[in-house]
C-alpha cells in the first residue's frame, strides 16, 4: 500500500509538471475572406498564435495539438454556436521565432529560443451590429512573475481575444510582427512592437492590461467563458500602463517600446493597437507576452533627447548606457567657437558655451576599440528663462488677478497655461498672459503657471495663495489711555479705509489717526480693497481720570524664600524699584527674593498719568536645626539624643524615644534606625527646619563553630569562628594564634575554648566548643543499635567519626537490600524513616568510608539494630 501511495505521488508530480506554464504569449488575428456561404453572412479566417518557451524542462508540457477557441456576439452575450458549441481547432504549424540581433559585445548574453504555434479555422458569421469576440484561455502564466500576482505560477492564467467589428466594414484585423529582443536590466532597450494592417487602416499603440484565465486551473482544453474578461492584478508598483515601470513607454506612432529596462525578472506585457478607418474606430487588437529581463550587459553610447535647455551655458553630459564594457569616451560638443574644449574625453564632462543656438553633439564610445559604438543627439540653449507671477486680491466672489512677470533673456515670452487650481471645476484655467478667476469658497489655492518661450523654453511654477472671506485686516488692540492723553490708533490692511464716529480723531480716511477721547469710545474701522472686498473691525479705548493703585500689607518671609507682589491697579506700565537696588521690573507682578529687609516701590502708569504705592518685606532667617552625628550602639543600650537651633522640636519617628517635643530625648532601640528631627521658632519665620540622625544597632551573634567536635591526639583542628571583627579564644592552649577567627589548634587532651568576639563600637559576644580528644588511632565508630522513639535519646543512628577529614559515604540497607539513608556529612545520620514512614524494628547493614587527617583511606561495615 505504501508503494502504491509513493507511485501516486510521482504521477500527480509529473502530472502537475507537464502544466501550461511553457505557455509565454498569445495573439489572436481574423481576416476578412468575403461574403459567407449564406447571404448577410461574413467569412473569416480567424489564427490564434501560442507562444512557447523552449528553455524549460524536459517534463514540461508541449505545444498544444488542438486548442478551444468559443466565439460570442457582442449583440447579446451569447455564445455563437459552433460544432460542440465551441471550434475544436488543431495546430497547422510550429515554428521557430525569429530573435533579433543583439548588440555588439554583450556579456552575460541570455539562451533565447521560443516557438510560435498556428491555430487557423475559417467561420461564416451573421452580420450583426456589434461584432464577434473570438477568445481562447488557458490556465498557468509561468513562475516567478515581477509585476502581477502569480503564486507559484497557479493563479493567473491567460485569455487571448480577438473583437471582429461587423461584417459591413469588411476589415481584417492587424497582425504583430513575431519577434524577440534582448532585454538587459537597468540598461536602455527597445522592443519593437510595430503591426501591419492589410486595409491600411490608421494605428494607435498603447499599453493595457492583460486579461487572467478565468476560471481555468490546469491545462484541459474547455469551452471559455464568454466577456467581459478580468484583467490581471498588477503588483510591486506596476500598473497596465506601466507594466515595466516608469522608465518605460511606448511610441503611440510605431509601437516601439523604449526606456531604461527594470530589474532582471519576468513581466507580462500587453500592447494594444486601435484601428481607425476615416476617424471611426475599428478595432481594438491585443498581444499579450511575458518578456524576459536578465543580467546581460553590452557597450553602447546612448544620449536620450533633452528638453531645451534654458537655465545655464554650462552643461552636464552622460552616456546613458552606464556598462562597465564602455572604457573610452569621445565627445564632441558642436561648439566649434570653443576651441579645443570642443572635445573631450571624460566619461562625464561638463561644457561651456560659448553662445546659443542649436548644437549637434556627438558621443564615441571605446573609439578605435573592439566594441565601438556612436551616436549623436541635438541640444537647443537659450539660457536666462525666469518664470514669475504676482497675484491681487484676496476674496470670495471677487476677481482674483494674475500678473505674468517672467523674464526671458532670448526670444519672447509667448505662451502661457495658467490652473487656478479650484478642485471644484475644470473651468480653471486660462491661456492668457494676464487673468482673473473668482473663488466661490475660501481655502487655500494651489496656483501653476506653466509659461515658454519662443526659443521653446517652458517651465512650470506654483504659488499657494489664501482666498477668504473678507481681506485681511487688523486694528489696535483695546487700550486704555487717560483723559488728557492723545492716542494713535495703528490699522494694517490693502486698500482704503474709514472710521467712525467722527469724534476727536484727526483723520476719518488714516490707517494711523489719533484720537483724544474723553470718554470710553469705540471706533469702526471698514476697509475697501476694491472688487467688492470689505473687512470691518473696533478698537475700544477705555478713557479713566486717575490711576488706581494698592498693594497688600508689609508682609514677613523666610530668608531665602521668594515672595509674589501682586498689585491691584488699572495701569498700562509698571515700574518696580527696590530700597537695596537690588530690582529693577517692569511687569505687573514680580517675584522677590530679599537678602534682607526691604522696601518695594511701584510706579503705574497710564498715559501721562501715574501714581505709586510701598511695600515692605521683612526677612527672618530659617531656624538652624542641629543634631548628633550619627551613631553605633549595641542591642540593649540607650542614647540620649541632642538638638539646638530652635525653640520647638518635635522627633519622628516616636517608637523607642522617652519624649518626641523636647530637645534631648533617650532613645532605647532595638534595630537600627533613623530619626527626623522638626526645629520651629518664634522669631517670624513659621517654616521648620529639619535634621537626620542614623542610629545604628549592632546585635552581635558570636559562633565558635559546633558545640562539640571530636579529634585524635596531634591531629591539627582548624576552628573557625564568625560574628564581629574582632577575635579573642581562651584559654590560649594548643592554639596557633588566639587572636584571629581560625586558629588551628593541636591538642593531646579535650578541651573546651570560650570565643568572645568584639566589634569595632565595642559590642561584643561569647560562645564556646568542647573538643573532644580520642587517644586513638583515626577510626569510624558505629553503635550497635538505636531507637528512634523521639525521646531524644539514641534517636539518630550516625556514625562518629575520629581523626577523619572527609566522609566519602555512609549507607544503611534493610534486610532487601534497599538503600534506606546515605550521607557524606559528618555528625548526619538516620532517623529510621524510609520513604516517608516509621521503619520496623530489624537489624540494618552499614557501610562506611572515609579519608583521616593523615590522607589513608578508612573502610568499615557492619550492623545495627532498630528498636521499638
């Protein structure tokens, strides 16, 4: 079963291999033949071409022998009804295409080889009012398509059509030449896509959209769909007209496509040609084939055409064929009068020249060289073209005005394009030298004016200009004045102006008149800028007989503090001076930080009139909190805590303080901790001042190491005590140095050793260690037996071990032979629970190994009992 799954999987594989993605290209053409055998029918030979890949894999699929070719009425939509209903048509032929001649020296040539297969059948059609669409479509574009969505080459297939107009033009569609050309990435091409048309009908060349395969998925021949047909999704940047990017166009004349070729890659292109007979359009004729863009390259000299130049005598020159195969360069520039700078041989010169006019240029690649190539390009120069323009006016439902100003150093300023850039309309635009347009809403308008020469310069500028409502316009703002002043009013704005009412003002038609109210008065201000543009706006100006001013009460602050003095006053200035020199303000409200008592003086203005006011602002220095320096104790101990600075203090936090609202509290902690000190006095100044003091609390832990420890005679004992830095072992027997943390000590009798251990703030502590001497050899001792009843007695069985300096096992077994407990640390041992329970009262094997002092290896084994 599993070979027969295997053979299935290989059929399917080829199966799917053989499809129709050999398939490049389509074009579908019909010819009139005549009257059809019955009356008021047309006879038409319709030859469908297939284009085909010979580069491909052996598996792949061949040539189709017969394709379906369906036939629609344009009249109804429905299918004209052949033999099954569509026409089963066999190949007539199969031919090589022709591959035109690549450029000279090209490196990296590509393999290409394509076969064209002919599909011809002859049908008498009815003649109707709108035509025939003959179509024929197959699944499967080949793989790896740049500009249109082809997923593994499954997606998009292919339709290829032909529209017959009807029988009474008796027309015969045109036909593409059947060529191939090289194509090289980044590298400029042409692809020569000319059609000849047996009735000598006009030609138009456009670039369009390719059409899918429906729902065609494999390669079986099917009836096809009738139209419309869906064109295919163009990705990466690519669209129908641009189906090789921006750097590519077609010549709507010829049909030759031109331009600078994308990156290396498949891309489907489709060239439709229209025919028109007498100005009637005929016929729409499409060919559809995927072109090949690969990594060759090739020397060349290449000069695309260039606008006329008319911006500077100095000019940049390129070949723009970039090959590296171009090793030399020849340029001459036509500008005899320059001399020998008429030549040069850079790759990329700039000239100079010497006058204007038209100039015949000419470029040599690799002169003298293999791979020699030339060519020659017009230039035209009439430098000194200044594109300008000035708008008038500003309002909605008012003639805007535009003023050509450009400026042309030769020739004459002699056309003119201007867009007015109203998105509402396309009756905005002009071809005048000087015009008006009429906004009907505000906004902002994006103006261009493309303007030429006569010399043939054009260039194109653009100006933003705001349209609105009323034009701008602005007046003074409110003011105040007082009774005996004169006052000049201040108006911004284009056109004329008049105020009202006429009282005490000195010129009703001013933009800047002056006024000398005596009482509050609000003036108008229209303004007139013609065409129908009208702005009105007022200015209030408030008329008082004095100036008020205050300030508040002489007020007391800290030193250092900073004090706001905010006056109550309707005047216009302000002057701030001060009793130290120390401000000099002109704000309404200041902020004062006093270095000592001060008195503050203000001066508000109105006008010519004023008046003043004092204030004076008395320091008073912080209160000077001051406390201990911060300090040790040890667990058990009091300290009494210090302050000055104040009259009133207040400590935080109050756990361990005898009294938190006096200056010099005991404090009696037990942990370590810091107390925050508040410092108040009565001098003026109500803010506190604050101090810390850490109180540190030393409990020292003195450890001399286990409580007990057994040794041989002479056999060195290293101690090792911990719990301050400061060591001191009693009595001094057998010990290295009593003085440190680890003496060694070397004993031939037990001893017991009291640590007292003492920090730097003179806390200290005691612990002691019973060292046991064995008058023995190094040995392991096991007792017979234990009962771990938990009366704290023979609970634990473990061995003792004397003289040993490393346990390497001890292991207890039952009666099975299960390892019940095992440990390689000393003074551990078994509580007689195994797995979490109680064992039975039995005898037990142990074993044990250990390494002396001396470095031998100790072995010992036996047995124990556990009691109940």
């Amino acid at each position: 079963m599993k070979k027969a799954a295997i053979i299935l999987h290989v059929i399917l594989f080829c199966a799917l291999a053989s499809d129709g993605h050999h398939i490049v290209g389509g074009e579908m053409v019909y010819q009139y033949l005549g009257q059809g055998s019955s009356v008021n029918t047309s006879k038409y030979l319709i030859t469908l071409k297939i284009f085909r890949d010979q580069n491909v894999p052996p598996n792949t699929a061949q040539m189709p022998a017969e394709v379906y070719i369906g036939i629609f009425n344009n009249d109804n939509g429905q299918q004209f009804q052949g033999p099954y209903p569509y026409y089963i048509v066999q190949k007539n032929s199969e031919t090589p295409v022709k591959i035109n001649a690549f450029p000279p020296c090209m490196s990296n040539a590509p393999s290409l080889s394509y076969h064209v297969g002919i599909y011809q059948f002859t049908v008498d059609l009815p003649d109707n009012e709108k035509g025939y669409t003959a179509a024929y479509q197959t699944c499967c574009r080949v793989d790896d398509i740049e500009n249109i969505t082809n997923f593994n080459g499954s997606s998009t297939g292919s339709t290829f059509t032909c529209t017959i107009p009807p029988g009474k033009f008796k027309d015969s569609s045109p036909e593409f030449l059947t060529s191939i050309d090289v194509i090289c990435a980044g590298k400029p091409f042409q692809l020569f896509y000319e059609a000849t048309d047996a009735d000598k009908d006009s030609l138009v060349y456009s670039l369009g959209a390719a059409f899918d395969g429906g729902s065609f998925r494999d390669d079986k021949n099917a009836n096809p769909a009738p139209p419309p047909y869906n064109p295919v999704n163009y990705i990466n940047g690519f669209t129908e007209s641009g189906p090789l990017g921006t750097g590519a166009t077609i010549d709507t004349k010829t049909g030759i496509i031109s331009g600078i070729a994308p990156q290396i890659g498949k891309y489907v292109l489709e060239v439709s040609v229209l025919s028109y007979r007498n100005g009637v359009l005929l016929n729409e004729h499409r060919k559809d084939f995927i072109i090949n863009v690969t990594n060759c390259d090739f020397a060349g000299a290449q000069l695309n055409p260039r606008p006329v130049l008319c911006d500077s005598f100095n000019v940049a020159f390129q070949n723009d064929n970039a090959s590296p195969l171009n090793t030399s360069f020849y340029w001459e520039f036509g500008d005899i009068k320059s001399g020998a700078n008429n030549i040069s041989t850079l790759k990329s010169p700039n000239h100079v020249f010497t006058d204007t006019g038209t100039f015949t240029y000419k470029l040599v690649v690799n002169r003298g060289q293999n791979c020699s190539d030339s060519t020659t390009q017009v230039l035209k120069l009439y430098p000194g073209f200044y594109p300008s323009f000035d708008v008038d006016g500003q309002c909605i439902n008012s003639s805007i005005l535009f003023f050509d100003k450009s400026i042309t150093n030769f020739g004459s300023v002699s056309s003119w394009s201007w867009d007015f850039g109203d998105e509402s309309t396309t009756a905005d635009s002009s071809n005048k030298k000087n015009s008006s347009y009429e906004y009907a809403k505000a906004g902002n308008y994006s103006i261009r004016l493309t303007v030429g020469n006569s010399k043939g310069c054009s260039k194109t500028i653009s100006k933003t200009i705001p349209i609105k409502t009323q034009p701008d316009f602005s007046l003074s703002n409110d003011t105040l004045i007082c009774n005996i002043d004169t006052l000049q009013l201040k108006a911004v704005g284009n056109g004329t102006i008049s105020w009202t009412p006429d009282y005490n003002i000195s010129n009703l038609n001013s933009f800047n008149p002056l006024v000398s109210p005596k009482r509050p008065t609000v003036y108008y201000a229209t303004l007139h800028e013609g065409r129908g543009c009208i702005s009105t706006d007022s200015v209030f100006v408030n008329v008082v007989n004095k100036v008020d001013v205050s300030l508040k009460s002489d007020t007391t602050i800290c030193l250092t503090d900073t004090a706001r003095l905010n006056p109550i006053s309707n005047g216009l200035q302000y002057l701030w001076t001060s009793s130290d020199n120390s401000v000099t303000d002109t704000a309404k409200s200041i902020l004062v930080t006093p270095a000592r008592n001060t008195i503050y003086h203000l001066v508000s203005t109105i006008g010519k009139c004023n008046a003043a006011a004092n204030i004076h602002v008395k320091t008073v220095p912080y209160p000077l909190a001051t406390v201990i320096s911060d300090s040790t104790i040890c667990l058990g101990n009091s300290i009494q805590l210090q302050a000055s600075g104040g009259s009133i203090y207040h400590w935080s936090p109050s756990v361990y303080l005898n009294n938190t609202e006096i200056k010099n509290p005991v404090a009696k902690p037990t942990e370590s901790i810091s107390y925050t000190l508040q410092v108040n006095d009565v001098l003026g100044c109500p803010k506190p001042a604050f101090a810390t003091v850490n109180i540190t609390v030393e409990n020292l832990v003195a450890d001399a190491g286990p409580s007990d420890t057994s040794i041989v005679q002479n056999q060195p004992l290293q101690l090792n005590g911990s719990g301050a830095k400061f060591y001191l072992w009693t009595p001094s027997t057998g010990l290295s140095n009593p003085a440190i943390s680890n003496p060694v000590a070397i004993l031939n009798e037990s001893q017991k050793y009291t640590l007292q251990v003492k920090s730097p703030a003179g806390c200290t502590a005691e612990d002691s260690i019973n060292v046991l001497v064995y008058k023995v050899l190094p040995d392991i001792f096991v007792p017979d037996a234990f009962s771990p009843n938990g009366d704290g007695l023979n609970d634990i069985f473990r061995p003792v071990a004397v003289g040993i300096k490393q346990l390497i096992y001890f292991k207890v077994y039952n009666r099975r032979g299960e390892l019940v407990f095992s440990t390689t640390t000393q003074n551990q041992g078994w509580d007689g629970i195994y797995k979490g329970a109680l064992q039975d009262a039995d005898v037990y094997v142990w074993m044990a190994e250990a390494i002396d002092y001396l470095g031998k290896t100790i072995f010992k084994k036996g047995t124990a009992a556990l009691i109940r």
